[in-house]
C-alpha cells in the first residue's frame, strides 16, 4: 500500500521549519526535507501539535482490541480507541503481526490530524519466534559476538512481524538467585553486564533498518536489589551500590546509542524510579546526555499511589513528568492529568515539549515517519520468521551458553556406540519449558527436547522413564497448573530403567515458567521430588550425568557431591535438545561459564564474588570460633563460583607477566600469561582478568573482573593472552562523588574463574 498524505504534512512542516512563506512544496523539496538534522524535523512536527497531542505521545496503551474485528463499543477499550483516532497514543505495546500493526497504524497515520505513527512495543526478550537461550545463559557464552547475533536475529523476526521496539535488554545486576527475573539479565558481575548490554543493544538496533528495532534498557534503577529477592519489594542501597554496581551497565547501553530506556517498579532513597528525578533526569538525562526516551514500567505511576508516595493518580503523572518520565505504560495517568496538570501551572510544558521531542526523534530515528508501514510487509514476515538460518543460530548460542559444572571419571562426552543410556526426568521429554520464561510470541511446544536431541545419535540404545512430573497442567499462569511436591508412583519404573543403563542422563530442575517476573522462589532446590529421585536412581546406577535445566542458580550440594557429572542446561531455547545433545556427546566442547555464583545453601544469599572484605573477613570453612564474618554451619564461598565452567580439555595457566610494576597518568601496564590446553581435543577458554583495589577512599570489593577473552587453544598448544592495564580500568565512583581514578597498591588476578591462583602486585601514581 502506498502511503501519501505524510508528503503534505511534510511540505508545510518543511515551510515552517524553513520558515518559507508558503505551504504549497512539491516532492523535491519533500525530499530534501527527507534530510534535514532529525532536530529540525522533529521541531517542525512539534510547533504544529496541540498540547493534548503532545500528552498523546506520552501515552502507551495495551493492545485493546482484535484489530481484525469491529471497533469496539463502550468500556475502556472503546476509549482507548477514540484516543488513537484522536492522536493521543504514540504507542502501543503487545500488539504484533503484520496485519494488526498495519490496521493500528493505519489509524494513527490517516485518521488522526497531524498523522504521527504510533511506536509498537514488545517483549522480545531472547527471541520471538525462534527462541534463544534465556539471557541469564547467553551470557554463559562470554561471546559477545554470539550475543550480538542472538538479539539480531531476535529483532529481524520481531521486526518483520510489523514491531520496532523491544523492551530487553534487561542490564539490571543481579545477586539474588530467589529473584525470578535473574534470568532475564546478564547475572552478577557490572563489567559483563556492561560488554553484553552493549553487544545487545547492537544486536537490536543496529544500522535502524527495517530487520532492526529499538532498544529499550531496563530497569532504571536498581530493581534487582528487591529485599529478600521478592519481585517488586522494597529497595534500600547506598549512592556508592548504585553508581558502581547498579549503573555501570545503563551508562554503557546510553552511551552505546540505546534509543530508550524504562525506568522501574522499585523505590531508591524512598522515591519510586518513576517519580525519581535523580535517576532520570539528573543521571540518566544530564550527566549522561542521553537524547531518547523513557517509558514507565506497566503501570508504575500508578503505583506510586500504592507505595505511598503521591495521593492519587494525578499527583503521580505531575511526580513522573516532573522526573523526567517521558512515557506512561499503562496507567492512564498522563492521558487523563498531564494536560490540566500543565494549565494549573503544576507541569512546564517546556517538559511535555521535551518528552514529546524525545518520542518524536526515536520515531523519525527508526524512520516511521518516513514510511510508517516500514514494519509491514507481509512477504518479509512469511519469509523471515523462523528462517533455517535463524535456527542455526540459536543452536549456535545455545550451544555455547551451556556450562560443565563437574566431570568426574570421564564421564563426559558420552561414547557414541554401543551403550545403553536411560534418560529420566519430566523435562527431559518437554517441548515447552526450554523455552524459558519470557517469550511471549513463540508456540508452546516448539523446542526440541533433550530426549529429540539424543535420539539424533543413533549408536546406543536409548530407553525413557519420566521418573516425576515438575509440573502438572498447561502453564504455570492457570490455577490448575501446580509444582508436583508428593507424587512419586513413576519411581520405580525410572529405578528399574536406570539399573540396566551403562549410564543414566538425568534432566531435573525448573520449569521454564516457574522463573521470570513475579516468580520469586524462597527455596532454590530442586523443585517438587525431583531431588528424591534424582537420590532413588542414584542408588541404583551412580553413573549419572545431571542435566540441569534452570533460569537461576540453584542449591544442589548433594549432587555436586555425588553425582559424577553435572551440565548446567538453563533454558536453552528453540534448538535447546540438539546443543544439549551436541555437548553430551563432545561435538561441541563447552566453554560457557558461570555468570551467577551458585550458593551451597539458600541462607548465603545474596552471594557475589565481588563482595568487600569486612573489618573481620572469616576463613571458608565452617567454624565454631565466633567473631569473624562467617556461618557456625556453611562455608562462605559458593558451591560453584562465577566463572566457573569446564571444558573436555584441559586449561593450565603459568608464566603471569607485568611489563612494569607501577604506572601514572596516562600510562598503562600490559599483563600477559601462558595458557596451555593440556589435553588432546581443541577447546575454548575465557581467560578472566580481576583487580583489588587494596585501599581506596572507599572500601573497594576484594576482587572485581576488568577483562576476559575467550581464548580458542588447540589441543597441546599453549596461547599468551595479554590484556592492558590503564586509568579507565581501574576507576571507580569515589568518595569525591566521580568516577575517577586513585593512586594506590593493586593486585591483579588471571585464571579460568573468580577463583583464581595467580596474582601480582602492581600500583598507580597520579
Ligand atoms: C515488566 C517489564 C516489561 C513490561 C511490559 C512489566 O511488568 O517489568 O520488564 O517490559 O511489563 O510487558
């Protein structure tokens, strides 16, 4: 279809913006205006709007009505609709496929007066149609490039299916594995957060073409620290968290051009994000310049009421417009208050002129107002959606997020003759859980099974028992749908199965929706019976390799003692069996590492490598001396820490090197060490740099990572693999409220893990 009446538009909004004496433009200077500063343009729609027009793009409504039939009467939804004919909605979120967007936008841009498109919104978090692995474990890979890749190819399926913006990536740091949402991020280290926000917001955005889709970075600010790990809880950090923890991987994305961001559902210094100058004004807009917009989260003004911070909806949208909240998700406040809230003297409208420009220059940014129907175009969405290359590439990922936690006696890879392997586990035979939490357009049932991936292999003979369901019903979303905690009747048929095995392939852990918003869990075990069984098939056959399949860390102590062989599974995604197959049976050798600590007992959490020392730092093991920072019945350290992961070769670090001991302003010191693949299969390694700040004007963490490389060595080869040391590296938010760097003693750390073994001291003088 072509569209037209934008040329009018644009004529006489090129005269104002020219100032020309006349609206009557032909379409060369159409053209020309085509490539006028984004500025000028965005100016010259803004001098024509009205202020409720204005407001209207700081709308953003719900999908509200089936597109694909009549318009709707009465209710909310036949106000919504008025309102989109109006003008007053410059987005809509969870409306999605060519047909529905192009009917939307169809309204938007020839039914309302000044034409402007309306933004469509979506969750696409790690997919859309064809699912990667869930962002906790993508950033298992340490590969950026593949990272990059994934959110490609997540946006080009998203943005042939009439969408161009994505509420992901989410770069909130997370050290809580109770909080369900840990799975949507990058886990608990800043420095990766910050490198994988990065090579996300890429991925997404990339040149802004018509396979690319707006980013949004989410959720400013400090979401993540929900006490007790309860989604949506209070948060209570200091200035010296927030800046050196919490905003490194935001002010990464800003300054990588995410076009967006969404602030939160957490109050910080008892103010909630949305109503939270500081954060969005100060720091987000200020100090970091950054030029687009913020979206509330769903419904968070509202909430404000509800935390106790503002008596009414009204006083919420005056609270958020004055902080700097560009755009209302949901809760009506700005529709219904911001234009009287302007008349009453209450709201500049230089800040309704602001956020509108800043809505208006994604819009023309993503080119909508060139062609709004950019997004739509049926053949591209038949064509591009779940491409054969596409699948490739999740497998890719999917391959590279999984982590050797443990590989006792060789278990690992499996021999591809001749042997007898029982596989037992519920989600070992499920097409629905792999795909995780969080996606939202993909059909249930369309990930291939661990079970489907080994039966690939044709070689040994390959016998299933179920052992105990995890979850019982369709979805975790229905009343009917429960966690099994008492039924163990299929036990025996699984011990039986296991006796005769040469080896047992157990798939345990969560349901891919028993993690994610709001599913905070208060117990990090094995869900339901599965530890039991996992207990009952061990006496039977100890020849066991553990498949986990998870969105959070978890606490298995007993099956890190006993169990031979453990494979951290996450939620892998669409092509979830055949990676998990392809690692099994050593055609591909995993090299992800762990981006959360595991905890041995849920009582250590939150648990973060890159915690401070504390005045009296206890040893690790359990101990009933008292007076020191420890547990009388844990260990401090995590049962298996961030970093972490195996390969089937075997890495050796030596030979750590400094090219001086000390450097000064604008120096640098350059570390290199020897890593030698000592083992007879090729392999990949991320070889992890940290530093300690031994002293600073404020206590720094005991050990914080600053560089890895992912590293591939060849069988019996040995890679130097050097890093730099300079200024940037070692800056942190001070005492003097900036980030700056401080003269001082240091230590470096080079290894395979946080747990490292070499170190070397070195120190800066400014
Ligand atoms: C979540 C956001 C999400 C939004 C829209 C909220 O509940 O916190 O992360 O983008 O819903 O679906």
């Amino acid at each position: 279809m072509k569209y037209t009446l934008p040329k009018y538009l644009f004529a006489a909004l090129l005269a104002l913006a020219l100032g020309c004496s006349t609206a009557k433009q032909n379409t060369t200077v159409f053209t020309k205006e085509r490539q006028l500063p984004i500025d000028r343009r965005v100016d010259s729609v803004l001098a024509l709007m009205t202020l409720e027009e204005k407001v209207g793009q700081m709308n953003q409504y719900n999908g509200f009505w089936d597109v694909t039939g009549p318009a709707p009467q009465g209710g909310d939804a036949a106000l919504k609709y008025e309102h989109l004919k109006k003008g007053w909605v410059g987005s809509m979120l969870n409306v999605k496929g060519v047909k529905d967007v192009r009917a939307l936008q169809k309204i938007a841009v020839e039914e309302t007066r000044l034409h402007i498109p309306v933004i469509f919104g979506f969750d696409v978090i790690h997919g859309y149609k064809t699912i990667s692995p869930i962002p906790l474990a993508e950033a298992a890979s340490w590969d950026m490039e593949i990272i990059e890749r994934s959110a490609q190819i997540a946006a080009a399926e998203a943005a042939a299916s009439g969408l161009n913006w994505t509420f992901a990536p989410m770069v909130d740091v997370s050290r809580d594995a109770r909080w369900g949402r840990v799975m949507e991020g990058a886990g608990e280290d800043p420095y990766l957060n910050s490198r994988i926000a990065v090579a996300r917001v890429k991925g997404f955005q990339g040149n802004l073409g018509e396979f690319n889709v707006a980013a949004c970075v989410k959720h400013f600010a400090g979401y993540s620290f929900a006490e007790a790990g309860r989604d949506y809880n209070t948060v209570d950090i200091s200035n010296n968290t927030l800046h050196n923890i919490v905003l490194p991987p935001f002010k990464a994305a800003s300054d990588a051009g995410a076009l967006t961001f969404m602030n939160s559902f957490n109050e910080l210094e008892g103010i909630p994000a949305t109503g939270n100058a500081y954060l969005q004004r100060d720091i987000l807009k200020r100090d970091w310049g950054f030029k687009g917009f913020v979206v509330s989260d769903w419904g968070s003004m509202g909430e404000m009421v509800t935390h106790g911070y503002t008596k009414d909806l009204k006083e919420a949208a005056e609270k958020a417009a004055n902080a700097g909240s560009d755009m209302d998700m949901e809760s009506h406040g700005y529709v219904e208050h911001l234009a009287a809230l302007v008349r009453e003297g209450k709201v500049s409208e230089d800040k309704i002129n602001d956020a509108a420009r800043r809505i208006l220059r994604v819009k023309f940014e993503l080119g909508l107002f060139d062609d709004p129907y950019k997004y739509c175009n049926e053949t591209r969405e038949q064509q591009t959606i779940g491409k054969k290359e596409f699948q490739d590439g999740v497998l890719d990922v999917a391959k590279k997020s999984i982590v050797l936690l443990k590989n006792e006696r060789n278990l690992l890879p499996l021999k591809k003759q001749g042997q007898k392997i029982t596989v037992i586990g519920a989600l070992a035979n499920d097409k629905t859980s792999p795909l995780g939490s969080w996606r939202i357009a993909a059909e249930d049932g369309t990930a291939v099974s661990v079970l489907e991936g080994l039966n690939q292999y044709k070689g040994n003979t390959i016998t299933y028992a179920k052992g105990a369901d995890v979850a019982v019903g369709k979805t975790l979303f229905g009343s009917e749908t429960k966690i099994n905690t008492t039924d163990k009747s299929d036990f025996a048929e699984a011990v039986a199965a296991a006796k005769n095995a040469d080896v047992v392939v157990m798939v345990l852990g969560e349901h891919g929706l028993q993690t994610g918003e709001g599913r905070s869990r208060a117990k990090l075990d094995l869900p339901g019976v599965q530890q039991e069984l996992l207990q009952a098939v061990y006496k039977a056959n100890p020849n066991i390799v553990l498949v986990l399949q998870n969105g959070r860390p978890l606490t298995i102590p007993w099956a890190a003692e006993n169990i031979p062989a453990i494979v951290e599974g996450w939620h892998l995604g669409t092509q979830s069996g055949n990676a998990i197959a392809q690692v099994l049976y050593g055609d591909y050798n995993p090299s992800g590492k762990l981006p959360m600590s595991f905890p041995r007992s849920i009582g250590q959490v939150p648990l973060y490598y890159n915690h401070k020392s504390t005045g009296r730092p206890g040893g690790d093991a359990p101990t009933e001396s008292v007076f020191w920072s420890h547990y009388g019945d844990e260990a401090n350290s995590a049962l298996y820490p961030f970093g972490h992961g195996l390969s089937y070769s075997k890495f050796e670090y030596s030979n750590l090197k400094l090219s001086r001991s000390s450097f000064g302003k604008n120096g640098n010191i350059t570390v290199s060490v020897d890593v030698r693949n000592n083992s007879t299969v090729d392999g990949k390694e991320v070889v992890q740099l940290y530093l300690h700040d031994l002293f600073a004007s404020v206590t720094r963490p005991i050990k914080e990572l600053k560089a890895f490389e992912l590293a591939e060595i060849k069988a019996g080869q040995t890679k130097t693999i050097t890093f730099t040391i300079n200024e940037k590296v070692i800056e942190f938010y001070s005492a003097n409220n900036k980030w700056e760097a401080e003269a001082g003693d240091f230590k470096v750390f080079v290894g395979g893990s946080s747990v490292t073994k070499l170190e070397a001291p070195f120190s800066y003088t400014n």
